[in-house]
C-alpha cells in the first residue's frame, strides 16, 4: 500500500496504468493528420506562420481538447483502479473471508504436525487477530461455508479447529479461480486462501475489489506419482492390461521404470521410459499374468521426494457388498438394485436378519443393530414420522430428538467429507451429520441426511440417483470392489496387514521399516505433495492488508467522472465532425 | 438576374459626387473645369480683342466704361471606371465575394449612367480586359449586367501594378474609379495605386472580404491550399493563432487603409454577408456620394 500525507492507493501496482499517457498521446499527434482546407489566398497565414510555430509541440498540445480530455480520463481511471483511501472517507466495517483448504492432500506431513494443522492454526490467528466481520469456507470438491459472516471471530476460530481434512481433491486452478469469483457477490475486503496446491494461477487484476492472499503450505521440492490406473483382465481372465497415469511434477525430463511386484515380494521389470515435460502422462503396459499385486514406479531420488505415491495395488474385485435397505416398498430406495448391479441389496423388515450386511440405508431412525454397521438414514425435515415405517432407534443419539430439522443447532451439525455432499444441498436437504464411530476396534461411519427421498416435491430429481451412489461408495469405500488402489488404500487389507486408515493421507505402513504409503490420493491434484515455495503475494493481495472498509472509498465517484469526461469528448467528437 | 427592377429605382437617387471637377469627353450633368456654353455664369474676364463679341457685358461697361466678357460653366460627362478582381480568390464565401462585388459593379455603373456619365467594368486578374465598352447611354446598363453576368472569377492574381499601368494607358482622363478587389496582391498593390493618384484618379477602394477570412473557422492541424498559386500551408490552429491572425489581417486591412487616405483616396470595407443595398449606400455616403 502506498501511504501519502493524506490519500493512499490500495492498488499502487494500478498506478503504472499512467505510462498508458505514452501511447496515448504519441498515438494522438500520430494520428492528428492535417485536413485539407481551400482558402483565397495564404499571404496572412505566412505572415502569422513567421510570427509564431503554431506546429510547436506545445501550440498542437495546447490545441487538443480531445487529448486533454483522454488524458484527464485516463488519470481518473487509473486513479479509480488503484482504490485511493483517506482516513476522512474509511469508515466502515471490513469484511474478511477464510478458506481453509480440507482436501485429502492437507494431511501430509511433511511439515509438522501436518499441513492442516498449520493452516488451521493460521486460520484462527487470522479470526482472532481481526476486528471486522469473518466468514468460513472449506475447500475441498467445492466450495462450503462452514461459518457465514459473523462479529464474533472467537467462534469463528473455534469452528476452524473443529474442521478436519477429508479426502477429496482440490479441484483445478481455473476452477478454484471460479469458486472464489462467487464469492465476490459477498463483496470481501480480504479472502486467505489457505492450502497446499500451489500452482494457482491468479491475475494480476483477479477480483480487483478484493485483496486476495493466498498462503500455501508444504515444501517445495520434485515428485513422480502413480496417480491413476485404468486396469481390466483380457478375455481369458488370467491377463492383466494397464494404462497407468503417471504425474511428473518436474520441469526436466525423468526417466522412470515400471515393474510389477506379486505377493511373493519379487519385482519383474515392466517398462522403462522418459517423462518429458511436467504433467501427467499416460503409460501403457505390456499385458502380464497376475490375478493381484502391486505396480511400482521406479524414478530417481531426486527427482522423486516422494516414495509414498509410487505404488498401485490391484486385485481381483471377489464377492459384491451387501446392503440392506429399510424403507417401505414403494419407496425410491428400493430401485437401487437396479441402478447398482456391483451391490447385493437385501430388504429388512422390523427385525434385523443374523447375516449382517455390509452397510444399511433407512428412512427415518433405524434399530440398535444398525449402530454396528456403516448406515446412513434419511430423516424427513418437516411433519411427524410415519408409524410402521419409521424403526425406532434405540438410543439417545441427539439428533433425534428433534422432528424439525431446521431447528437443530449448529453444535449437533458435522461439516462432512461425504462425496458430493453439495448434491445433498441440490435435493434440498441437508446434512444433518456425519461421524465415524469406533466400535470393537472397527471405524463405522454414519450419516444423517434430512432429506425424504419418497418426497413428492423431490420425486424425479436427477440428482437423487447420484447422492445416494455417493453415500453407497462413501460408506462401503472399505469394501467397495474394486481391481485396483493406489498403495494405502483401505481396501487393501492383505498389504496392511490390519486394520487400513479409512482418512486420507501419509502413513507409516505398519512394519514396514518406516515406509510411509499415501492413502486415498486419488486424484492427480492431490498428489502434488510436495508444493512450491510460500507465494510472493502481488500488489493486490498486499492490499489485503490494509485493514480498512470501502463503503465510502472514492474510487467509485472517480471512475464515474472519468466515464463522464469520456462521454463527454464522444459527444463533442460526434457534433464536431 | 443580378437586380430586381424595384431596386433599380432605388439607386435612381444616388450619384456619383467628385472632389473636384473632371474634365469630360462628352456633354453629360456635371460641370467641367473647361469653359463652356451652359446657363451657368461662372466669371468674368477682361475683353481682349479677338473674344467672342456676343458675351460682352453691356451693363457692366455702363457702369465701369471697360469691357469684360461673361465666362460660362461647360458641362460635362464624368468618366466612372470599375475595375473589378475576378482572381480566383474572389470565388471564396457564400456568397462569393465575387457575386458580391459584379453587384456593386453593377449599381455603380447603374448610377452613373443614370447621369449620363461614361462607365466602363474592367475586370482584371491576369491582366486587365474591359468587360463593356464605355457606356453613356441609360440603356447600356443591360449590355454592361449581361457582359458582368457572363463573367466569372478564375483567373490568376499578377501584377496590380501591370493592371494599373494597363488600365492608365487605356484612359489617359482622369475620372473616378471603384476599385473592387480582396486585396490580395502584396507590395504590388500599393505601387498600382500609388500610380493611380499620381494620374489624379480619385480612387475609391472597395475591400471585399467574406465573414471566414475575418474569423476563420479552422481549428486544429490543417492544410491551407491556396486557391491560386495551390501553395500549401500547414499548421496547427488554436486560439493563440487565430488571434494572431486576426491581428495580422488588422494591420494589413490598417496598413491598406492609411496608405489610401494618404493618398486621397478612400477605403471602405465590404462584407459578403451584410445586405446589399446597406453596403451601397454606406459605400456612396462614405465616397461622397449623395442621395
């Protein structure tokens, strides 16, 4: 920011638009030819042309209104953009957006504790440390408000403590660029971006209204991945086919070798070749015999910091997941079976069978047993429960104690990493909870939706279909079946040798001498672990720092009189010719 | 149709009045310095032998016992030249300057033959060509409007002087004459006229100009071409320059005018976009002539 006596610019960079005043007035004398203009006789402009230059650079100058005006527009303009501030015009209250970046790649540890808890930190020193009003955003799939703008900043900060990282992917550059730009209509004085993807690609004149700063954090430094298989068995079954997708996060070539690993540990070379520019690339391996095992990708050390994500499982999928479902039989949840051949539904009644499912999906509270299986249960919003339909849950859980939903406190609500949790939002619902309970050694999710899918008013909406595949997937992610997993899968129980970490991120594989496997980094995003140095934040972002409201900066009234000027030389141009 | 008829009658009021007396070629209204036969008694001079017997005054012999004859007035035509500009700068204006000045041309001559004075239009640009033959007659005016109507301004400003010496030749009597020109000749033009008062012609100097050479309406860089030698002059105009111009064009228009009164001759200034009859009747009130 630059500081005057009286006036500073919030936008000081914008200022450099006055070297515009160059072309523009070299353009004009370029294109000032003269007209041709008969007269009797040229005698007096001889004598005048011997008293004065009128082709002075000052004469013509001094003669051009137009450029006088352009000049002056110009100016007001550049003035407008660099968002002049005086203490006699700020006033107002600032505002100030965080978001916390909650992807699955925030919990590596390469930094300690870990990425998420460094920018949770630096997330509740922003709130605590600020005196306007705050509002909290989590990136993951999309953008979520956690907490809208709000005076109280200590609750804001604790809400930043509670958040955990999930295991989506951050999404692209140009797309996070977008989901900030809807932030704008909230007309922020400040955004922090808290996050480890560092490759961001943010304008100069992006959001120019607001200071965006951007903080990143991670070490910097190279990588090769694994991070996504496409595999399938050939016609006689015993055949593997594999296009690997491999990321290279390097600015040189890499060469890197590929080999397959079977469950005897020995390692029989597949291919080898040569990455050559940054970004990710599409490997086709030879077809090998093997019915499971692991992909290993050989690239050299410095080139490749990180070992974690060099790694993919495959296996033969084996038997379907079961799911039982409790709902009357007219009910939507019971076309399911039909959407979703991979899975083995059942219908249970009021009693729950001996045979255990593998998940269960209810409309209303669900029976006691089902607390001992992933479940997910629809709650209406609004009216009373149907008798008969409805099993009665045989616990305290808090939720249930409240028929209107709308009116459950904030404290009883979860910010979820349920896939697709917006689709909740699209159906009109909401997610009341989602939690992960540990019961007898095993980590069971539950999630509550209120949200009625036999509702007539939510009948035939398309999005219904894919949230209750997100939830399905979300809730047997364990047991899913699947060919293949990149290493750290929790699917991958023969590797681990125990129970899997169901959250993503690094681990140590147990007994494995300290290795350390990258668990559901499924997206090529995401494995961009090691991210470039802090950002050098711009001109704009720096503006972010100045601590100070808008409502009644002038820069508005500037640009205005700079646009009436301009309208003024069009119509003085259009009468004059 | 240069005139209207009702305006013809009009300028049957006017006529031309002289400082002095000029001698004529033909009996005509005015009083000649010569001697003549009119009505008039103009002096009285001692009989020396050989005067015409009948002029005696008897009575006066009666009285002073010596004999003196009566001297009569002679009346004669005045000789009006109109040398009218027809360079190519006169067809400037809206009007041009041009139509501007064959109308007064065309009522100076009107006027003067209306009192049977001799009127000859020259125009001159190149050099000097007679328009009409010398008109006495009332009814040579329609010869003189048609000759002044087939004439048009294109030729080429030469040498006034030349013109002068020209036109010097060609009438070798003194008379009036109506200069109408804009006056763009340079030092050439003071030395024609400075020929013009040494014959004695009492000269009356009608500067047409348009309303745009007095204030200019150009701004901004132009090219000035002009519009007879097609020499180019560019510049950038701006306020400054167009108040340096109009401060030239008031010394020059000065200049022009002290140098005329000078030489007994009169200026006057006629605008292309003022009426017509007013700027007659200004141009006779301000060179002597009288209603």
């Amino acid at each position: 920011m630059l500081r005057g006596r009286g006036v500073s610019f919030l936008n000081p960079g914008f200022l450099a638009g006055l070297l515009l005043l160059g072309p523009v007035i070299a353009l004009y004398f370029l294109k000032t030819r003269p007209r041709t203009r008969p007269v009797p006789s040229n005698a007096i402009w001889r004598i005048v042309l011997s008293r004065v230059n009128p082709n002075s650079f000052l004469q013509r100058f001094h003669n051009s209104l137009f450029l006088l005006l352009q000049i002056l527009s110009i100016v007001l303009a550049v003035l407008a953009t660099a968002r002049p501030i005086g203490s006699f015009w700020s006033s107002g209250q600032s505002s100030r957006i965080i978001i916390l970046d909650v992807s699955a790649s925030m919990q590596a540890v390469d930094v300690k504790p870990s990425r998420f808890s460094m920018a949770q930190k630096r997330a509740a020193e922003l709130c605590r440390n600020f005196s306007g009003r705050v509002a909290l955003y989590s990136i993951g799939h999309s953008l979520m408000p956690v907490v809208r703008y709000t005076d109280a900043t200590e609750g804001v900060a604790n809400a930043v403590m509670k958040l955990i990282p999930g295991h989506q992917a951050t999404p692209g550059s140009d797309r996070v660029l977008r989901l900030l730009r809807d932030l704008e209509g909230l007309s922020p004085d400040e955004i922090f971006l808290l996050t480890d993807t560092p490759d961001l690609q943010i304008r100069r004149d992006f959001m120019p209204q607001t200071a965006l700063t951007v903080e990143t954090f991670g070490r910097e430094g190279a990588n090769v991945a694994i991070v996504g298989a496409d595999l399938a068995f050939d016609e006689s079954g015993k055949n593997v086919e594999v296009t690997l997708s491999v990321l290279s996060d390097n600015f040189v070539p890499v060469e890197i070798s590929l080999s397959f690993q079977g469950e005897d540990g020995r390692l029989s070379r597949l291919q080898s070749l040569t990455l050559p520019y940054q970004g990710v690339h599409s490997v086709d391996l030879p077809a090998f015999a093997a019915k499971r095992g692991t992909i290993v990708l050989d690239a050299p050390p410095e080139r490749n910091l990180s070992l974690a994500d060099d790694r993919w499982y495959f296996s033969d999928p084996g038997l379907k997941p079961s799911v039982g479902i409790m709902a009357p039989s007219d009910s939507a949840l019971l076309r399911l079976p039909k959407a979703l051949p991979l899975i083995s539904f059942t219908r249970i009644g009021a009693a729950f069978p001996a045979d255990l499912p593998d998940a269960v999906l209810g409309l209303g509270s669900l029976p006691i047993e089902a607390r001992k299986l992933p479940t997910c249960a629809f709650l209406p919003g609004q009216g009373s429960l149907q008798p008969g339909e409805i099993l009665p849950w045989e616990a305290d859980h808090p939720l249930l104690k409240f028929a209107n939903w709308d009116a459950v406190p904030v404290k009883c609500m979860k910010p979820g990493t349920l896939p697709g949790t917006p689709l909740v939002e699209s159906v009109e619902g909401s997610l009341l909870s989602e939690e992960v309970v540990t019961l007898d050694g095993r980590q069971i999710s539950h999630v509550w939706v209120a949200m009625d899918p036999d509702h007539p008013s939510v009948q035939g909406n398309f999005f219904i279909p894919i949230l209750l595949f997100n939830i399905l997937e979300h809730l047997l992610r364990d047991k899913f079946p699947r060919l293949s997993y990149p290493v750290g899968n929790p699917g991958l129980a023969a590797l681990w040798k125990g129970p899997a970490p169901t959250a993503a991120g690094l681990f140590e594989i147990p007994g494995g001498k300290g290795n350390i496997a990258a668990v559901n980094l499924e997206a090529p995003s995401e494995a961009h672990l090691t991210p470039a140095s802090s950002r050098t934040p711009t001109s704009t972002q720096l503006a972010g720092h100045a601590g100070r409201a808008q409502e009644n900066s002038p820069w508005k009234g500037v640009l205005s009189v700079g646009m009436v000027l301009l309208l003024a030389e069009w119509f003085l141009f259009m009468r004059r010719n | 149709m240069l005139f209207d008829i009702k305006f013809f009658k009009s300028l049957k009021l006017l006529s031309i009045i002289t400082k002095r007396h000029f001698r004529g070629e033909k009996i005509g209204h005015r009083r000649s310095p010569n001697r003549g036969a009119s009505a008039e008694f103009a002096e009285y001079k001692e009989y020396l032998p050989g005067d015409d017997l009948r002029f005696i005054d008897w009575n006066l012999y009666a009285r002073l016992d010596r004999l003196y004859i009566k001297k009569f007035h002679n009346e004669e035509d005045l000789n009006v030249s109109i040398l009218l500009d027809t360079s190519q700068s006169m067809s400037f204006g809206n009007p041009t300057k041009f139509d501007h000045a064959r109308k007064i041309a065309a009522a100076i001559a009107y006027i003067a033959l209306q009192h049977r004075d001799t009127a000859r239009i020259y125009s001159f640009a190149q050099g000097l060509n007679p328009i009409s033959e010398g008109g006495f007659r009332r009814g040579h005016i329609h010869r003189m409007m048609g000759f002044l109507e087939k004439t048009s301004a294109v030729g080429r400003s030469q040498s006034f002087e030349e013109v002068v010496s020209h036109f010097l030749l060609k009438n070798t009597r003194a008379g009036v004459v109506f200069l109408l020109t804009d006056a763009l000749f340079g030092e050439d033009l003071f030395a024609g006229l400075k020929r013009l008062a040494h014959r004695k012609f009492e000269t009356n100097f009608v500067h047409v100009l348009t309303p745009e050479e007095l204030n200019p309406d150009l701004a901004g860089p132009v090219e000035l071409v002009d519009s007879e030698d097609q020499s180019k002059v560019s510049l950038t105009v701006n306020k400054t320059v167009l108040t340096l111009y109009e401060e030239v064009l008031r010394e020059t228009v000065d200049e022009l005018r002290t140098f005329l009164i000078r030489k007994g001759m009169r200026y006057h200034q006629s605008l292309t976009n003022t009426q017509f009859e007013s700027t007659l009747l200004k141009l006779f009130e301000c060179s002597g002539g009288a209603a």
